[in-house]
C-alpha cells in the first residue's frame, strides 16, 4: 500500500493507521496561511497594480503541548511531521507505529508565530488560513480572535482590531477530539 511518503510497507498503511484512531483525531494544519493587507476594497490604484499586500505566515513556527513541551515547527505541515523532526516519536505510517502515536489526538497543541503588521485607520488585515483542519481557535497578541470549525473550507478573519504596530503574535490552538462535537 502507498503510505503519504511516498514508501511502500506491504501489508501496513493508512487504511491500517486510520482504522486505529477509533475515538482520536489526527491534528492537522496545512498550507498557505498568510496576513493580507487589503486596502480600499481590493481596488487597484490608478496605475494598475494591485493595493493589496500580503504577509506569508508559511515556515517557521513553535509547536507547543499542553504538558509544557515546545518543538521547532513548520507550516505547512502537522504535528506528526513536526514531532517526528524532533525525533520524538517514529513515523505512523510503517507498520505498527501508529499504536506509538495515539497519545497525540489527547492533546492541546498550539502553534505561535510572531509577525510584523503596521495597522492604520481604515486598513483591513485578514488572516488566511488555505488549509486548517479541524476546530481551531485563533488568537492575536492574546485574544481570542474566531474559532473555525471545518476542513472542507478556507478560514478568512478580519484581525484588523487585534494588530497593534510592530511585532504582534498569533497562536492556533487545536483541541482533543471531543465526540459531543462530532
């Protein structure tokens, strides 16, 4: 069976894998997240060019466990990917690591980033997140800015009240699976 790899375990694969996270949920965050500046409606100026700008949040991140551990991390990607760099746990996908694996969905994972924004009156930032799965909470500089709840469908927020001139910080929290969410 191919694996996400891209190897080949004869006998061993994600139909294996999936059928064991009976009652957890894999913690997933994918790709293209970015901060865009939109200003005057996505009007383009007189010259042609377009107004909007955009602040690309993809690579370097901190993944940080609800016990108090922290591990580099990387977006896109996920936790699994991310604790397997750190040597923490070995890949899910050959054999029976999976089993190693299940104490990650009882977890809340968070990721922060710092990332520069000069807001001004009048000036719309939007978080985008192409690619978030499951539910997510998404906080900037500490406050609880919106929760997303779906896979199928990019998050966009207007984070615009929550940036302050400078360096601002923006954490994504996934929770455990919570079957009375299901």
């Amino acid at each position: 069976l191919q694996t996400d790899y891209g190897r080949t375990d004869a006998g061993q694969g994600n139909c294996d894998w999936c059928s064991s996270l009976e009652g957890t949920r894999p913690v997933f965050i994918w790709e293209n997240w970015s901060l865009c500046s939109l200003k005057d409606s996505k009007r383009k100026q007189e010259n042609g060019t377009n107004m909007n700008t955009s602040y690309n949040l993809n690579g370097d991140w901190r993944l940080v466990c609800d016990d108090g551990r922290e591990f580099p991390a990387r977006v896109p990607g996920d936790v699994h990917l991310d604790l397997m760099r750190a040597g923490v746990i070995p890949d899910p996908n050959i054999r029976m690591n999976f089993k190693e694996c299940r104490w990650i969905g009882d977890h809340t994972w968070s990721w922060h980033r710092d990332f520069p924004a000069s807001p001004a009156p009048g000036k719309k930032f939007e978080l985008v997140f192409d690619g978030l799965a499951y539910v997510a909470e998404i906080f900037v500089n500490g406050t609880l800015a919106d929760k997303h709840k779906t896979m199928h469908r990019p998050c966009r927020l207007d984070v615009s009240k929550f940036l302050k001139d400078g360096e601002n910080h923006l954490e994504l929290r996934l929770a455990p699976f919570d079957p009375s969410e299901a």
